[in-house]
C-alpha cells in the first residue's frame, strides 16, 4: 500500500493536490492511504519549505506547485520527476 501525504496549511492548492493525488492513486489502481498534514512542526521535520508538498513512501517527491495528473502517476508509479517549483 502506497503512503500518501499533502503537506500544507490546508489551502486551496493543498486541496487541490490531495484531490489530483487521490485522482492519479484512483487511474493506477493504486491500494493508497492519503494524509493531511497541516502542523508546521511535522511539515518542517521533511525539510519542505514550500508548500503544497507531495510525500510518497517517507519521500518528499514534489514541492511548491500542484502538477497535473499524469506527473502524479508518474511519481507514485516510480518514475523520477522534478521535486522544485517550476516558474
């Protein structure tokens, strides 16, 4: 099972992360477990300085920007992306 976390206050765009995260867990067919974490004290601990943040498996994969979809399947299906915000 796939460990899921949004890192982030619970803004706007952490929701829209969870919602494409749960999105692309959904198209692989994925069994996921998907957590909020919103305290500041557990954010800091991953080194995320930028939110929202995506944590796949204990691993920090994406951070400071909402990717589309298909990026997302690309992590949790184990292909490498870029992790910083694209400007």
């Amino acid at each position: 099972m796939k460990q899921i976390k949004i890192l982030g206050p619970g803004c706007a765009r952490c929701k829209q992360l969870a919602d494409a995260a749960e999105e692309a867990a959904r198209q692989l067919g994925l069994s996921y477990e998907l957590e909020k974490v919103t305290e500041l004290d557990r954010i800091m601990q991953y080194g995320v300085m930028m939110t929202p943040a995506l944590v796949v498996d204990g691993q920090v994969k994406l951070y400071g920007r909402v990717p589309p979809v298909a990026e997302i399947k690309q992590v949790l299906s184990g292909q490498e992306t870029r992790s910083t915000p694209s400007d």
